[in-house]
C-alpha cells in the first residue's frame, strides 16, 4: 500500500506547474502558473485559513473592476480551491482509516 502525503501531492502540484511554465507561452499564462505555486504555498503553511482566504479573494473579486487584478484573483482562487478540495479528500481518508 501506497501512503501519499498532503504535502507530497502539493509538492506535485507546484512541480507540474513549473513544468508548465517555459519561455514558448504567453507571459500572462506563465504569470498565471507563478501566481498558483505562490498562492498554494503560501497557504499551504497555514492550512485552517486556505477556506478564509478563499472568501476574502472571491469578496475582493466581487469588488474588482480591472482586469489584471481580477485574472490574478482568478488564479489564486483556482489554485486555493483545487488545495482546499485536496485537504478535503486528506481528511475524509482520515477519517475512513480511523473508523476502519
């Protein structure tokens, strides 16, 4: 059997992401990969407060009206929701190889 950590699939994540980013793209795209290493690893840290953040960028989102800012808000909620969704799959295996 096969243990995967959190911060393992997170190292994977942010791996793939450079792995993405070379000097063909458009810069923008290359700007959106950074702006998601920078965001997941920022709340990777401090993993309580990735559902808060989230809020606060989609409230700030609600409120923006230029564009960079809202392509850069964009990026960081893809990347902060696609971690929330991975702590939620960490903590329901938890949770089923507790009660097992």
């Amino acid at each position: 059997m096969v243990i995967i950590t959190l911060q393992q699939v997170i190292g994977e994540k942010i791996s793939l992401l450079k792995e993405l980013m070379n000097p063909n793209n458009r810069p923008e795209l290359n700007s959106t990969y950074q702006i998601q290493i920078d965001a997941i690893r920022s709340a990777a840290n401090d993993l309580e407060y990735v559902e808060p953040l989230i809020k606060q960028k989609k409230e700030l989102l609600k409120n923006s009206k230029d564009v960079k800012e809202t392509d850069r808000l964009l990026a960081e909620l893809d990347a902060l929701e696609w971690l929330q969704a991975q702590i939620v799959v960490f903590t329901l295996d938890n949770k089923d190889a507790a009660s097992s």
